[in-house]
C-alpha cells in the first residue's frame, strides 16, 4: 500500500470535483488502480463521517 497521505491526498482531489459525473468516473478509475487501497479509503472516509 502507499503512503496514507498520498492516498488522502488524491481522495480529497476527486472529492473537490464539482460535477457528480465526472467525480463518480475518477472514484471508480481510483479504486480500478488501485483495489488494494479501497477498504483504506472506505475507512479514512467513514472515519472523517463520524467526526
């Protein structure tokens, strides 16, 4: 896995994107890249939820 940092660096990237469409295909080109990092970012998210 890669640097946690550089991953909540790119989610937040393609969180920034204003149009849902385009932010709906990067999700899913990230998470094709890289499969082993989905349930990393699933957690990072719920976590930032939760707060």
């Amino acid at each position: 896995m890669r640097d946690e940092q550089i991953i909540e660096a790119e989610l937040m990237e393609i969180s920034a994107i204003a149009d849902d469409t385009i932010r709906f295909e990067r999700i899913i080109a990230w998470c094709a890249n890289y499969p082993d990092e989905v349930p990393f970012a699933l957690h990072q998210l719920l976590r930032r939820r939760d707060k």
